[in-house]
C-alpha cells in the first residue's frame, strides 16, 4: 500500500494531477484511448516507406521508438497530453515525390529530415516557432481547432470507404454496403450510445468493439503469434547521405519538410490545447517552448533512426476528449509506442474502420470551438471560415493556417484595422504568398 501512495504521489508531484482537475487513472485512459487511435501508423508508415525501398521491419521499430522518445519529452518537458509520431502527408511526400518523383535515395531523403530536425531545434532556442503560435489570433487558433476536427473526421470517413475519390467529382460517396464501410458505421453507432450513457472509456471501447465486429467481415485479421522480437534497425539506422544534399533542389525538399511540420505542429498544439481549455487569458499556449522542442528533437532523432519527419498528432485530440490534461497522458501512450515493438503481430491487426469512428467522434467534439468565433464581424469570420474549410479540402492542416492567416491580414489591412494585426502576421502573409507565387 505505501509503494502506491508513493508512485501515485510521485505521479502527482510530477505532472501536477490535482493542479489540471485529472486522476492518474484518467490520464492512463486518455493514454490507451490516444495510443489505440493513432496506432495505425505502425503498419501505415512502415508500409509507405517501404515503398522507398526500406526495410519494412526497421522503419517499424524506428517508427515505434521514434514516436516514443519525442513523447516521452512532451510528457516530462512540457507536461502536456500530445503524443508525437512520424507525420502522415509527410511520409507521403518522403516516400512518393523525393524518393520515387525526384528520383533521390531514400538515404538522401532521410538526411533531409535530419537538416530538417535540427533547423527545428535550433528555431526553438531563438523562439522563432513560439512567436508564430503567439501572433495568431484567438479567431484563427478558433478555427483551427474546428478545421482540425473536420480533417480527422474526414479521415475517418475516408479510411473506412465511406467517402471516396468520385468518377467526375472530387469527392463521392463511397460503397455503404463494403465491409470496412458496415464496420465503421456500427462502430460509430456504438460509440455514440456509449457517449450518450456517459460510460467512461467510450472512444477506447469503440475502437475495440469495432476491431472485434471486423473479425467475421474479414476486415480484422487474426495474428499469427501474439508477440515477437522487435525487428532490427541495421537496414535503415545511421543511413545518411549528404552527397547529393547540397543542391536548390534538395534546399527545397528540406523547406517543404520544414514548412509542413512547422505549422502542422502548431495547427495541432493550438487546436487540441484550444478544445481543452488550455490557453491562457490571452491566447498562448503555455509551456509551448518545449512542447515544440519535442517534435523537433523527434524529427532529429528519428532521421537517424530511419523514419520520417516526426511530428504532434491531431489523434491526441482522442485522448483529451476521454480527459487527459497533462504528460501523464503522453507517457502512457508512449509505453505502450515501447510495448508495441514486442507485440506488432496484435496491434498491427487494428484496421482503419475500427479507429474511424473515433475519429469521426473527435472531429464531432472539437468543430464545437467554431462557436466562440464572431461571426459578426466579417474580418474574423471569413478568415476563420476559409482556415476551416480548406483543411479538409485541401487535406492539409497547414494549408487550412495559410488561407487563414493570409485572408486576415489582407481584410484587417484594407479595412482600416491593421494595427489589430501582429507584425509577425504580416511576415507569414508575404511569406505564405511568395510560397504559393514561386514554390
């Protein structure tokens, strides 16, 4: 009994339980919840970079000790409950445009990532990315945390088939009789009556029932051993390739990586923490200097590992719908990142229609902070509209921050309120633009 008052104890002491209104058996769920939501990307990222002609079982285990570190640094460091792990969209672009497009190795790619990393941590030491989270105003950082819950949600709907790439259209509805369709449908039913019964554990329930009705739809595999070894890192650790980094080309293939990260990180940081309630008076996010340091030495870390970038997850969101409020939450998810490595043959059995309806339910949860916009005030709302729509639309949470961020200063300028307008605005608007203009 003494060593649970003194783990509980020390569990308090270090991320300040009763200070955020949490329990450790709270944080542990929002953890599970977190982790079960985004546990996808064990075999997603895996499989992308594979495609690059990585060793598939390397980039796993890099995936799952990259993602591990940096969240073990947001737990400790800025006590926050977001988990880290390498980026969709930024595999994506690793794998397809630089590698298969451009035609550069995989090992270019990854020393790349790496410039990347450690640009980041040094823009963390001169607050560079601190001072961009500041200058948005409470409207935009509003809207992201909606547009945010609009791209998860469209994600989710988009993995289990629901919706899908129309004959003629840009978007159609997808086959509703599919297996991974009928799935997700009933997982998301379920969900939904567990809310509604207030039943704690309800998105992390869903996720498992959903796993369970996709057994006899042929959806959820059965694993072929319950546990194994961690694959080896030797294929794709320490692999860097600086021969060919010194070109425009390649300048620009790192400024993608970094122009991607940097403002996905913050959309992410400022939509979550927005919906949680954990901006200060005047709309700063506080502790963000290590919160950003995080990703930053994650994306370093995890260069040399053998993943792509890394970066703060919108499936946090999960965790802090189920209540998680401080590190607590992290860590959690990032034992369980550690635990994975020898359990990959049942957490990769986890399909996309099984985390759908939580991300559809998040989505719910978080377009609720649309409502503390001004609508009134046309200035506001059409910047704050477009950051909201083209997330989803353009399928990019830092698109969704430049149309946002470029619509504002250009309306508050030409209407006689440019003074409402931090400098830093004004830089990222010609920035934002010139990137549009030449890039």
């Amino acid at each position: 009994m003494s060593n649970v008052k003194a783990q509980t104890g020390f569990l308090e002491k270090t991320f300040k339980l009763s200070e955020n209104n949490t329990t450790v058996k709270t944080e542990i769920l929002a953890g599970i919840t977190t982790f079960m939501t985004m546990a996808y990307i064990l075999a997603v990222n895996p499989a992308m970079l594979s495609e690059a002609g990585m060793d598939w079982g390397g980039v796993f285990t890099a995936t799952a000790l990259s993602a591990a570190l940096a969240t073990l640094i947001m737990a400790f460091a800025a006590n926050y409950p977001f988990v880290l792990a390498p980026g969709m969209g930024l595999n994506a672009y690793f794998a397809y445009t630089v590698v298969l497009q451009m035609g550069y190795s995989w090992q270019t790619a990854l020393t790349a990532v790496f410039i990347e990393g450690i640009i980041f941590i040094l823009m963390s030491f001169v607050n560079v990315r601190e001072a961009i989270v500041n200058s948005l105003p409470m409207s935009l950082k509003n809207a992201v945390s909606a547009g945010i819950g609009l791209f998860i949600a469209f994600i989710g709907l988009s993995n289990a088939g629901i919706v899908q790439q129309g004959a003629g259209t840009p978007l159609a509805l997808g086959d509703l009789t599919a297996p991974a369709a009928i799935v997700a449908i009933l997982g998301l039913i379920i969900t939904g009556i567990l809310l509604y019964k207030n039943v704690t554990g309800a998105i992390l329930i869903g996720i498992i029932a959903s796993t369970i009705i996709g057994i006899p739809f042929g959806v959820t595999p059965l694993p072929e051993k319950l546990f194994s070894m961690p694959p080896s890192l030797s294929q794709v650790a320490f692999k860097l390739e600086f021969s060919e980094i010194f070109s425009l080309e390649m300048v620009a293939v790192v400024f993608a990586f970094l122009f991607v990260d940097v403002f996905d990180t913050i959309g992410t940081l400022v939509g979550v923490a927005s919906k949680a309630d954990m901006l200060d008076k005047d709309g700063k996010l506080p502790r963000v200097k290590p919160a950003l340091f995080a990703d930053a030495v994650g994306t370093t870390a995890g260069a040399l590992l053998g993943t792509s970038t890394v970066t703060t997850y919108v499936e946090s969101a999960s965790g802090v719908a189920q209540g998680g409020r401080t590190g607590l939450t992290a860590l959690t998810s990032a034992v369980l990142f550690i635990l994975a490595l020898f359990f990959a043959p049942i957490f990769g059995i986890i399909p996309n229609a099984a985390t759908a309806p939580a991300l559809i339910i998040v989505g719910l949860f978080m377009i609720t902070s649309i409502l503390k916009i001004n609508f009134d005030d046309f200035t506001e709302a059409i910047p704050a509209f477009l950051a909201v729509i083209m997330m989803p639309l353009a399928y990019s949470i830092a698109e969704g921050i430049c149309f946002g961020v470029i619509s504002y200063s250009v309306l508050k300028l030409l209407t006689g309120k440019g003074k409402e307008v931090s400098p830093v605005m004004y830089v990222l608007s010609v920035l934002f633009i010139l990137k549009y203009i030449f890039i």
